[in-house]
C-alpha cells in the first residue's frame, strides 16, 4: 500500500508541475499575443488573447490554431500588411515558447520525450477528439511518474523480505494436528 501511495503522490505532484508549467507558458503566449495586438490596434485583443491562454493548454497545436485565429481577426479588420505583422508576432512568441520557454519550464516539471508527447495527443485527438488530446499528456504525466515509482527497486521491502526469508519458519506435522470427530 505504501509503495501504491507513493505512486499516486509523485503522479499528483507530476501532475501539478505540469498545470503550473502550462499555465506559465500560457501566460507568456496570451501577454505577448494581446499586447502586440493591442499595439497594432486590432479590435478584439483581450478576447484573441484569453483565446490564445485557452488554447495553449493543448500542447503543441492549441496556441497556433488559435493565433491563426488572430491573424485571419486582423486580416478583416486591418488588411493585408497587419495580417502579416500579426503571423511574424505569433511565429516570435511560438519560437520564444518552443526553444526557450517549453524545455526550462516543462523540462522541469515533467521529463517525457517530445515524440511521446505528440503520439499521446494525436492518440487522445483520435480516441476521444479535443478533449482527448487536452488531456492526453496530463494523464501520460501522471502515469510516468506513478508507473516509474511503482516499478523503482525498494530498498526498505527488500530488506524486510529477506527479514522475512530468514525468520524461522514452524511447520506442523500431521501426525501433531488433531483432528475433530
């Protein structure tokens, strides 16, 4: 039970990292986004911002989509050259996540190599949709971490095992049994 507990608890701590991470990394997309937006003068900034917040939480694809959301808003509204500048924003602040924010944050909280990242949300996209990869590498997070616990050598169980082992053992004979009528 011990060893199940502990299992559950680096799971849980795992888990928190990677909430805390993404929120972080989430928050560096959605401020640069809505300030170079806000900046440029493009209507409805706070609102494609908080949706570039939102969409940050699904790794890898969320922050894009939702940036391309940006620059179609500010093809409507500006034309062609604000378009433009709005993609060069959002590929800077992509860049500035993906090579500097993602491996110090999130290398941090939660060591899962990025291929096993990208199979677990294309499996959760196709098992369960948009739900199914928001929550994909959550869940691969935990597993990990309570997985690797689990398996990890327990110095304290084996050396109360060989206690065990070497214990003196009685065993009753048949003949000392008695038996009942």
């Amino acid at each position: 039970r011990a060893r199940v507990r502990n299992a559950g608890r680096a799971g849980f701590h795992t888990l928190i990292g990677y909430v805390r991470a993404t929120f972080l990394v989430a928050a560096v997309d959605a401020t640069g986004i809505g300030l170079g937006l806000a900046i440029m003068g493009v209507p409805l900034a706070l609102p494609l911002a908080s949706l570039v917040f939102m969409g940050a939480f699904v790794p890898l694809v969320g922050a894009v989509v939702t940036g391309f959301l940006a620059v179609i808003v500010a093809l409507i509204a500006k034309g062609w050259i604000y378009a433009l500048i709005t993609l060069g924003l959002i590929i800077a602040v992509q860049q500035l996540e993906g090579h500097v924010l993602q491996p110090l944050v999130m290398g941090r909280a939660v060591s899962i190599h990025p291929l096993a990242i990208v199979l677990a949300i294309a499996g959760g996209a196709v098992l369960a949709g948009i739900v199914g990869a928001l929550l994909a590498v959550p869940v691969l997070a935990f597993l990990n971490s309570a997985v690797r616990v689990l398996l990890a050598d327990d110095p304290v169980a084996e050396e109360e095992a060989q206690e065990a082992d070497d214990a003196p053992v009685i065993e009753a004979e048949p003949d000392d049994v008695e038996q009942i009528e």
